[in-house]
C-alpha cells in the first residue's frame, strides 16, 4: 500500500511539473488574448513555440494576434504555419481568408475559402459563407464596417 501511495505522489508532483514547465506559457497566452493584452500574448505565444508545444493553435493565435495589430503577411505566415501543421483544420483557413482579405487581396481570400469548403467536414457551410465578401464578383476591396467586422473576427468577437 505504501509503495502506491509513493507511486501515485511521484506521479502527481510529475504532472505538476509538467504542467508548470510546458502548459504556463500557451494557457497564458490564451487568458492575455481573451483579456486583449495581444503583445504579452504573442509573446506567451512564441514561448510556447519555442518550448515546443501546442505548435498548431500558438500559430493559429499568433496569426489572429499579426491581423489584429495589422501585420496581414505576418498573420498570414503563422496561418501557413498551421496549416503545414494540420492541413485538415477549417480553422485556420477560415482566419486566413479574413486576413487576406484585410490586406487587399480578395481574389487569394476566395481561393482559400475555395480550399475550406473543400474539407470533407466543412461543406459548404457556415464560416465560409460568413466571410465570403458580401458583393458576389467584385473584388475591390473592404468597406470600413467590412473591415471592422473581419477584426472583430480575428479578435474572437464575432462568428
């Protein structure tokens, strides 16, 4: 019996570490993003990609994050990065038809959303036809409350 309980102390304080050494930084980069603290979030972010972990959503945020403070390619970047990641994930196609949009080039936004509906869990469902640009056949660019709504997107505000 006293061997179970040692094992199962062992067991908890390893998890306890684990959790302090590699869960800390991508935790509080979400709790600093929901609070809209973006630079100490980017920077919990790219700690927590430099500790290896959670690779896919810091890139996802970190995106979000560059679309937010207006560096489009930036975000875009971190997008591609995801998807090398997890090339099935809707969600950031989603996110990276709203920054390229933001950034003028309507034409690639289509393209990806074209990706997006492809996904055999996607359809044609709901995000794309949310972010599709609201004039069929015009790509000449965003107007100020199309611009608005696409960052309350990124900030997690609207869906």
């Amino acid at each position: 019996m006293k061997k179970l309980v040692v094992v199962v102390a062992i067991a908890v304080v390893c998890v306890l570490i684990y959790k302090l050494a590699f869960g800390s930084a991508f935790h509080k980069g979400k709790k600093s993003f929901s609070n809209q603290d973006y630079d100490s979030a980017a920077a919990s972010f790219q700690q927590a990609l430099d500790k290896g972990q959670n690779a896919y959503e810091s890139h996802v945020y970190l995106g979000r994050i560059e679309g937010i403070k207006g560096r489009f390619n930036e975000g875009i970047a971190h997008c591609d990065e995801a998807i090398q990641l997890k090339p099935k994930d809707p969600q950031v196609y989603y996110f990276k038809a709203v920054l390229l949009q933001l950034d003028g080039d309507m034409h690639k936004a289509e393209a990806v959303l074209d990706d997006l509906s492809n996904l055999p869990q996607m359809g044609k469902g709901f995000l794309v036809a949310n972010v599709r640009n609201p004039r069929p056949g015009t790509h000449e660019g965003l107007r100020p409350d199309e611009r608005d709504w696409r960052i309350a997107v990124l900030k997690g505000e609207a869906y």
